[in-house]
C-alpha cells in the first residue's frame, strides 16, 4: 500500500513538472513575441490537417503555380475627346486612301485612252494600206489579164535582151513602174536573167537592185496592226 503511494507520488510529482515546463515554454513564448493567438489558430490548423491531406494540397499548389498566367489587359478608359480625335483620324485616313485610289483609277484611264489612241491610228495605217494593197491588185488584174498585154510580154520576150530594156527604160521614164514589174513576173524566166544581166552590164546594178526588190514584194500582203507592233 505504501509503494502505491509512493508511485502515484512520482506521477504526481513528474506531472507538476510537466505542466510547469508547458508552461513555462508557454511564457517563454508569450514573452519573446513568438506566440499570439494568430499562431495559436495556425498550429492548431496545421495538426488537425493529415498528412495525406496535406500532400494533396503541395501537389495541387505546385500545379496550379507551373501554369502560364494569362496577361491581363490593361483597358484605359477613353473619354469623350479622345473618342472624336479617333474619330477623326478615321476619316482622315479613309479621305486620304479614297484619294489615292481616284488617283489610280484616273491614271489607269489616261493610259487605257493612250492605248485606245494607238490601237486606232495603228488600225487607219492598216486599212489605208490594205486599200492601197487592193488597188494595186486590181489594177495588176487589168493589166495583167489584158489581152494587149499578153502581145506586148510576147513581143518583149521576142527581142534580144540589150532592146527589151531599153523597151523597159522607156516604160520606167513614162512612169510605168507597175507595169515594167508585171512584165518582169510575166516574164520567161531565162529573158528576165538575160534582161537583169544587160542592166548589170551597163553599170546600172541599182536600178536592178529595186526592180528585183519590186518584183520581190509584188502581190504581199501588208501586216496586220499585231505583226506591225514592235
């Protein structure tokens, strides 16, 4: 009985001195400004949370802090007088692109009539030529299918070669230049070279040189105003 005594006396004794160091810590922590009861309620938080509670909540702490924060747009508010400066920049921008674009569109019409202006006087050259093209034809027909000229062409090729130019030369001086050429076409092809060669004998190669170009172009039709473009 009395070791009972004894041992509830230790316990006693050992439980004092507990409850006097918890104290003491306590005061220890009131008087260094480690202790309120802010930190009291933090302390008491933190016990009442489990472990696992507590990893969960890291986990998604450090998750939430990984994502990219999206910017936030910094809107001023525009007041009266700003929104009519806008405003009026607006316009001038579109009165100045209006303008630039009937500055364009007056260009692209003076150069479309500048074209028009070629294009028609490229079209009357044409058609006076092709005219002059279609007369010489006619008249080439004319002559040509003349029966006088038939006897002349015999008669011209009959003759030695030094008299049928001089036949010719007589044509050329009376203005006859078509019809010189259309003998020559007409003409028997060893005749004709005999005929050149008595012009080339006498020193008069230019005179033959543009009665072969003459004959040359003889019945080609003019270009049309595309093959005439550069």
């Amino acid at each position: 009985m009395k070791m009972i005594r004894t041992l509830v006396s230790a316990i006693s004794i050992v439980a004092i001195l507990n409850l006097g160091a918890v104290a003491g810590l306590g005061a220890w922590l009131m008087t260094g400004d480690r202790l309120d009861a802010r930190r009291v309620r933090e302390v008491r938080g933190l016990f009442s949370e489990t472990v696992t509670d507590r990893d969960a909540r890291l986990e998604e702490e450090a998750a939430a802090a990984a994502e990219p924060e999206e910017p936030e747009l910094m809107v001023r508010p525009v007041n009266f007088e700003e929104s009519l400066e806008l405003v009026g920049q607006g316009a001038e921008i579109i009165e100045l692109r209006r303008r630039e674009l009937e500055k364009q569109i007056a260009q692209l019409r003076a150069s479309l009539a500048r074209d028009r202006a070629i294009l028609e006087a490229e079209r009357d050259e044409f058609q006076t030529r092709k005219d002059a093209f279609e007369s010489m034809l006619a008249r080439l027909r004319e002559i040509e299918g003349d029966v006088q000229f038939k006897k002349s062409l015999s008669l011209l090729e009959g003759v030695k070669a030094d008299q049928a130019k001089s036949a010719v030369m007589a044509l050329l001086a009376a203005g006859k230049r078509e019809q010189v050429v259309s003998y020559l076409n007409a003409m028997d092809e060893r005749k004709r070279t005999k005929l050149f060669g008595e012009f080339i004998s006498d020193g008069e190669e230019a005179l033959a040189a543009e009665l072969l170009e003459d004959l040359r172009t003889r019945g080609v039709e003019p270009p049309g105003p595309e093959e005439n473009s550069p």
